[in-house]
C-alpha cells in the first residue's frame, strides 16, 4: 500500500470519529426532503460539511460526492460521503445508521470507512490492504490498534442472515420472491435500513451476504471495498465480480465465498 492511501484511509478514520460522537449527540432539526420517507437532518449537513471542509484543507486537488450537497472540486481523487446512511432509522432512534466515506482514484476504491455509532465501531479497509474494526469509539477517539475481520466461512445461506434493503423505501422487483427463496434454505433475512452498515456486517461475519438492488455511490462505495477485503466475493447483476473500477451500476451481492453465489442466483430468481 502507498503512502498516499494511508494518509487517506487515516483521515477517513478520524472523520468517522468524529462523525460517530455528532451523531450520538442527536439532531436538532429534521425535514423531508423528496417524499415522506426522506429525511435530512441537521447533523447530516453538519458531517458532510465538515467531511469537505477537512478534505479540501488536507488534500486540496481532491473531489467530494456526498449525498447532500453533491459534486464539487475536481481531481484524479473522488471522496464519496454518505453523512448519516439511514437517516430514517436516526430520525426514529432506531440503532442501525451509520457513517461512509471512501476514496477512489484511477483504480477505484482505494480507502474506505463505514462508523457504526451506537455500537461504538469503525470498520476499516484499504485496496489490497484487508479490512480492520476499530473498537471502543467514543468521543471522536477509537482503539488505535484495529483488528482484522474476515467475512463468514459459511458454505451454504442456511442458519444465516442475508441483509437487504429497500429500494428508495418501495419494494423492488423481485424482493419478496428472494426472500421467499432464502427462506426455504432456512436462511434468514432482514431489510436493516443503513446499506453501508449491512455491507460492513458481511465484513464482520455478522451476516453471509447483503443484497442492494440499486444504490448511490456514496451509499456503498466504502462497504464494498470493506466487504470485499475481509475475503467476500462482490458480485455484480450480469454475475461478474467486483475486483477494481466502478461498481456495478444496477446492484450487488456481497457474500461469503461460500454463499455469494447461492445468494445471487436468488436474487436473480434463478
């Protein structure tokens, strides 16, 4: 790994320790954004703003993506920031939201971080580098010695969870028919509502694999490449895998070795 990536992969992991403690202190103000079910916050505004304000004082050539407030600056590397991923869980105090934010260069995803808040994690990864968890974050600060994670070793989805989400809050095409599937491989699944965060839980073997039917880039860059260093095989619709470069534009599976094939050919209806 470069010195470049490591300086990015370092702010990215101070970011998201901050980022956890704005978040545990709560929000002043929430409103809807395009429908009901759409909800930005003023903490969401605050994170993003600062992710940029950080970004562009460190590395100044560097672009920003982020969900609020979208593309600006230019440059051969693009930050993409996800402030609060699930801000409806966070509106509602439900546990499940998180942070993300990842760097991509010419090769794609090279550093990423995804903050869990109320567990008191930062899951961690670097391209070609593993993937890592930072425990006991509390007050911007984390355990400077992160631990390796690995995804699952399960062989098949049964006695397993798989996590999905919505799409947009509706029920995408195909949904009920995969859980329906899974299900009778006695596998369980949960549409969580932070698809960062179900993405990190593949990296921790929290769950075998994770489902998106369709996303922003800001959504999962960050646990893709934390996934897919732990070990998982990202698959995108057409079945190819995941290895550098975009993401594959119309969903993924992210999956133990042993599952993410069985739990794609679900999905696909297969």
């Amino acid at each position: 790994m470069n010195d470049d990536i490591r300086a990015w992969e370092s702010l990215a992991v101070e970011l998201a320790g901050w980022a956890c403690s704005r978040m545990r202190a709560g929000y002043a103000e929430a409103k809807i954004k395009n429908h009901q079910a759409d909800w930005v916050t003023a903490a969401d505004l605050e994170i993003e703003q600062e992710v940029r304000r950080r970004v562009a004082e460190t590395f100044p050539h560097h672009r920003v993506v982020g969900e609020e407030y979208g593309d600006t600056g230019s440059g051969a590397v693009t930050w993409y920031v996800d402030p609060v991923d699930g801000t409806t869980n966070f509106v509602h105090g439900l546990g499940w939201s998180s942070f993300s934010l990842a760097a991509a260069d010419e090769r794609g995803a090279a550093a990423g971080v995804v903050a869990d808040p109320w567990r008191g994690e930062i899951f961690s990864a670097t391209r070609d580098g593993g993937a890592q968890i930072f425990s006991g974050v509390r007050d911007g600060g984390a355990d400077p010695d992160g631990q390796a994670t690995t995804c699952s070793a399960a062989e098949s989805p049964s006695g397993g969870l798989v996590c999905t989400e919505l799409r947009g809050g509706q029920v995408w095409p195909g949904l009920t028919a995969m859980m329906e599937t899974l299900a009778e491989q006695h596998c369980g699944t949960r549409i969580m509502g932070s698809t960062a965060l179900s993405l990190a839980s593949v990296a921790a073997g929290r769950c075998v694999a994770t489902v998106t039917d369709a996303y922003n880039t800001w959504d999962v860059l960050a646990g893709a490449l934390i996934a897919r260093e732990s070990g998982a095989v990202v698959l995108g619709r057409t079945g190819e895998p995941w290895l550098e470069g975009d993401l594959p534009a119309d969903g993924l599976v992210a999956g133990a070795p042993g599952v993410a094939r069985t739990v794609w050919k679900a999905w696909q209806g297969a």
